[in-house]
C-alpha cells in the first residue's frame, strides 16, 4: 500500500502525528486511531528505549486503525534502521543528525539499489514474511519508506540546504527543545535565534521540494510554523496526554480529591 504520510505530503495537507514512547502500546495505539484526528504514529525508541517486539506489536496495531507509523531511531547504525523496516514501521526518524555525510549514510541504510544498499531479507513484515518476489519488495519498499530527518542541533542547521538537497529525505523533523539548547538559549521558544534557525529550515525544504515538521509547545506555536509553510505537526505525546487527562479528572472532581 502506499504510504499515506507521502501522499498527504505531496498534495500539501497538514499532517498530524502523535508520539509516543514511555507509554507505547498497541491498545494506546488503537485509541490514538480511534480518535480519527491522527495521520500518523511515531515511535520513540530514542529516549524511551523501546524493543523491536514493542515497534513489531505498535506497527501492527497501526495498521489495524489505518494509520501510518514511523520510528525515531536510537544511536543510528545500519542494523538500527534496517530493524524497524522489517518490524513493520512505515518509516525511520533519525535523530541528532549534524552532517550530510549522516544523511546520505540513512538514507543508503533505509533504500534498496539503486536508491542504496540497504541489506537484503524480505522474511519480515514489510516484505510480507517472504512471500512478496524480491523485484516486487525492493521497488515498493523504496517507494513507500518514510524518512524524516531531525534537525535539532546547530550544526544541522548549517548545512540544512545540504541535507535537504539529500535524494529520498521525505521530511526535516526539528525537535524545537534541542535545537534551543543547541543555541545556546535552553527552552527559550520565544527567542530569536530559534525562530531564525526555523526560516532556514522552511527556506531549505521549500528550495528542494520536500517538507518540514515540528512538535510544536502551544497553539500559537504552532500557527506560526504552518504560517512558514510547516505541513507535519506532532500534535502530543503520550505522557502529555496522560498528565492532561489527570488534571482534566482533578479540576472536574475536585471537591472530591479534597476530601480527608
């Protein structure tokens, strides 16, 4: 099938991910998709450590709900990218990217010839566990493979034009925290050093044709990035999620948590 996160992409709609990491489950994934408010799920093996059998069982329970997934990877090597592929996930995330070099060394672990070399199974779930002819897996797995680059580090930010001039860089994904501490100016998303890093950012993917997206923290935030021609947002996390269903409970019952 094809990958819906490109297509919405290539037609400018605005896209909505939700994220999701300390409390990653298939049945959170299926209420997420329930909600018909998502695109899209991504998984944080990055900070949240998950396991290939967590990504295999989210995927699944992604494709149950109709949506798209994809993982942010943890310290990238080519097993790290080739594994959530053939789990089932419909894209990869790379953080912390600081160089071209970074890039073109994904994108070569993500794609098959001649787009790159990635290594060979097809046992896995993207290659329908060895049922789907090899011509057939490598052209539609290199067709529909998502790839996001972060960009949340300075040095990033400087050779942005470059990474996005990249063959086969689906979207620029910044991490708005990172990039401030980056900069100098920790958590500060008012600043504007961040707000000028961000023009670079939107002025790369527009000269090359491809996206950006961003987690934003507030609505005004995020308003100013889709003003910028940002079309992916991360509308959420799961612990934010959970922390801002606890506080809905405690402000609507609170005679109740104050009694002894």
């Amino acid at each position: 099938m094809p990958n819906r996160l490109k297509q919405l992409l290539a037609q400018g709609k605005v896209v909505r991910v939700f994220g999701m990491g300390q409390l990653c489950s298939p049945k959170l994934v299926e209420i997420v998709g329930m909600s018909n408010g998502f695109h899209a799920v991504w998984f944080d093996q990055e900070h949240a450590g998950l396991t290939i059998e967590q990504i295999e069982n989210a995927s699944r329970a992604a494709r149950g709900v109709g949506l798209e997934s994809f993982v942010r990877l943890t310290a990238t090597d080519y097993a790290t990218v080739m594994r959530p592929l053939e789990a089932g996930a419909g894209g990869i995330m790379a953080a912390q990217v600081r160089s071209v070099h970074e890039v073109k060394q994904i994108i070569e672990w993500t794609k098959f010839f001649p787009l790159g070399l990635r290594g060979v199974n097809g046992g896995g779930v993207d290659g329908g566990y060895g049922s789907i002819p090899l011509r057939e897996y490598f052209r539609t797995a290199n067709e529909n493979s998502f790839v996001a680059i972060q960009i949340e580090h300075a040095q990033a930010v400087e050779v942005v034009d470059q990474i996005a001039s990249v063959k086969e860089v689906d979207v620029l994904f910044v991490g708005p925290a990172d990039l401030t501490q980056s900069l100098g100016i920790p958590g500060d998303m008012n600043h504007p050093r961040l707000w000028e890093a961000l023009e670079q950012v939107a002025r790369a993917a527009k000269a090359h044709g491809i996206h950006w997206a961003i987690l934003p923290r507030d609505v005004p935030f995020a308003q100013r990035c889709l003003e910028m021609g940002c079309r992916m947002f991360s509308l959420g996390v799961d612990v934010w999620i959970a922390h801002r269903g606890i506080r809905t409970y405690l402000d609507e019952f609170a005679d109740f948590f104050q009694m002894h």
